[in-house]
C-alpha cells in the first residue's frame, strides 16, 4: 500500500496544482467522460473569438496572458448529420490559428479547420467515444501554443451515452452496498441478502473515497442535476467526517463507522491504548474511527476535496469543502507539518516535511508536494493570503521547491 501510495501522491499533486493554477481546469480530464452539456459552445456566426484583430497597445513591456484553449464538452454527433462545433482559444494575441489534433482521432469524415477552430463534417453510423488533443497558436512572435484534451461521442443523441450510464450504474451499486453514512467502503459479503455487507479496507478508507469523491465531482459536472448535487453532498460529506468525529479540525482519520454499521468483525475490536482504533467524541461518541493516518490517505482526500470544489459550485459542497481544505491547511502549519493523534503520538506516516523520510533526514521530493499542494489549494479555496505565504516560504525559502524538482 505504501509504494500505490506514493504514486498516488504524484497524482494528487498535480490534480491540486493543475486546478490552483487556474491555467488548466480541472474541467479538461472531465471532458473526456462526458457525453452531452447543454453548455456547450456551438458554431456561431456571431462569435468573433477567433477573428479579433491583434492589440496594437500590446508590446514587450505588456506581454499578453497566456494562451489557452477553453475546456468544453462538444455536443453528441448525431450520425448521418452534419456536425458542426467552435472550439475556442482565449488570452495570448489574436486571431488564433494553426488549430490541428496533435494526439487521439476525430471521427472519421470530420476535419478541424486550422484557420478557424471549427470541427465540422458528417459522423458515420456508429456508438463511439473519441478522445483527442486540440492544439491553437496565436499571432505572437513567436507564436504561443496550448493545449486541450476533448471527447467527442458518437451516437444516437436521444439516448445517454455509455459512460453516462455506466455512472448511472456505479452510483446505483456504491449507493446500495459500498456507502457507509457518507463514506466510501469495501463490501466483503456485498450480496447479502439480508445487507450484513461486511464493510472492510478501513485502514484506507479515506483513501478510497477521495477517489470515490472524485467521480462524484465529475458526474455533476458532466450532468448536473439534482440527484448528482445530492449524490456530490454525499461524498462532501465523508470527506468532512473524517475530522468531524475527531473533533480537532484539520486532522483526519482513516475512516469512520457508526458502531452499528455492518462492518467486518475483524474490525474496531480493540481501542486506543491497545490500538490506534478510537471512539469518536461529542455528537459522534456512537461512531468509531481509525487513526495513525498516512500521508497516503490525506493524499486521496485532497483529489476529492479539491475536485468537488472547484466542479461542484453549490455552495452546500463548495463551502464544506473550503472549509475542509482550510482546517487541513491550518493543522499542518500550526502542528509543524506533521499528523499527530490526539495523544499527542506523531502517526508512522504522517510526516509533511521534506527533510525526512520515515524518520531519517533526507530531501523528500514526495512529501514536499504533498505539503506544498494543500498551502496553494487552500490559498486558492479561500484568497486568504496567509496561505500564499506560507507556501512561497516553503517553497523558496525553506527549499521545497527544489527538493521536490530534484527527489520526487
């Protein structure tokens, strides 16, 4: 588990820095599931984007922003029709040009003017997702270049994708067997018929359901509506527990369970002092949770916090998981970048600083990108700059930027 976890840990970091940088949303690994959007830019006569005459006032001293392509979900081609779609560059110096597909296919018959941006052509009868990269130049010397990822679907558009109803599926199945009050868990005996599932991997649950969280992101983004909001709320709400029932804000532990929860009887059978199996506190004295908690399972919640936020805009989901990441943020720096439980016992692998691995004292490029991704999503949750901060102190003076470029 610990050598999944340090690269999942690679994973989660680039998740947060692609989404705090606000250069490439998190919206751009969605498209590729999505099916259909409502909100999608069609070709319009009316849209100048790609025709606008280069700024006079721009020169050396105001160089223009960086170029990039909008994320979008293209509309289902309906086959036998023509089809017709204008992706959309922004920032950089206009008109755009030299659009072409740099890796992946478009459907057969279909071509990307490279003039103008438009995908255009007629689909062949088929049922099929294609995946592709969409690159634009500008008009600068020399000229900017940027990238986006797309998924277009073939198919009948009176009819929801076949990834559309694979999650459709999922939700139905993790709904009824792997959803213990809000969190993500493994069903040992999941056919039970009379639901004594077994809940068990619960020294990585945490983990799991920032994975599970993230899906949950994504299929709001893909189809919002009130099932997914709600479906969304759920996982938000696992994630928030995990601290919840500690009761210390910013700590958070591998999993939770109500006591009367059918898990696995070999689990929470002995408690803190005999193990680092806890009672939970306050309104939460019923529940269980397990600590000595891991870089890993912090790792899995920051993919889901930080998808759920910045896909999921209802402030039901954005504002807990601000909050969330904040307290995380918060924990770490006042607790000098390391998980303690609450006995005041430093867990085994809950150690953020990049001068140590497993309590010896060498550059660790992993644990530096793990610490410096919760500073700059929490900056970026909240605009509070005592994060940005705490992260340019981190990164410049205290060398973990370098450590990590170096010892990833």
């Amino acid at each position: 588990m610990k050598r999944f976890g340090r690269f999942f840990l690679l994973l989660a970091a680039a998740c947060v820095v692609s989404i705090a940088g606000a250069c490439a949303s998190s919206s751009s690994s969605s498209a590729s599931a999505a099916d259909d959007d409502d909100d999608a830019t069609p070709v319009s006569d009316d849209d100048d984007d790609n025709d606008a005459s280069p700024n006079d006032d721009d020169d050396d001293d105001n160089p223009p922003a960086a170029l990039t392509i909008k994320p979008a979900f293209p509309p289902t081609a309906a086959p036998g029709r023509m089809y017709g779609y204008q992706f959309v560059a922004e920032g950089g110096r206009p008109p755009y040009k030299d659009w072409r597909v740099v890796h992946g296919h478009l459907p057969p018959d279909m071509t990307l003017d490279a003039d103008t941006g438009v995908l255009s052509g007629t689909a062949r009868q088929e049922e099929r997702l294609y995946y592709f990269i969409v690159q634009a130049g500008d008009s600068s010397s020399p000229p900017q270049r940027a990238l986006e990822t797309f998924g277009l679907r073939v198919g009948d558009v009176s009819r929801p994708g076949p990834l559309l109803q694979k999650a459709r599926y999922y939700a139905e199945i993790y709904l009824a067997r792997h959803n213990m009050d809000g969190l993500t868990v493994t069903a040992d005996q999941p056919d039970d018929p009379n639901g004594d599932y077994w809940f068990s991997d619960l020294g990585d649950a945490a983990f799991i359901h920032g994975n599970t969280s993230a899906s949950a992101a994504f299929r709001y983004a893909v189809e919002p509506s009130d099932e997914t909001l709600q479906y969304a709320q759920l996982h938000a709400r696992g994630l928030r527990m995990l601290s919840d029932v500690i009761g210390i804000p910013g700590l958070l532990g591998r999993s939770y369970a109500p006591a009367d929860a059918p898990f696995n009887p070999e689990q929470f059978q002995q408690f803190y002092p005999q193990t680092t199996n806890w009672h939970g506190v306050g309104q939460y004295s019923n529940y269980y949770w397990g600590g000595n908690v891991s870089i890993d399972q912090y790792s899995g919640a920051i993919v889901g916090m930080s998808l759920l936020y910045d896909l999921v805009p209802d402030d039901s989901v954005r504002g807990v998981m601000r909050k969330s990441i904040t307290d995380v943020a918060d924990y770490l720096w006042a607790h000098g970048l390391r998980v303690y439980d609450p006995d005041g016992t430093p867990t085994t692998y809950g150690d953020f600083r990049a001068t140590w691995i497993d309590g010896f004292p060498m550059f660790n490029g992993v644990s530096a990108a793990a610490c410096l991704a919760w500073f700059k999503l929490a900056h970026y949750v909240s605009g509070d700059a005592k994060y940005e901060e705490i992260y340019e102190t981190l990164a410049y003076d205290q060398a973990y930027a370098w450590i990590l470029q170096r010892f990833m």
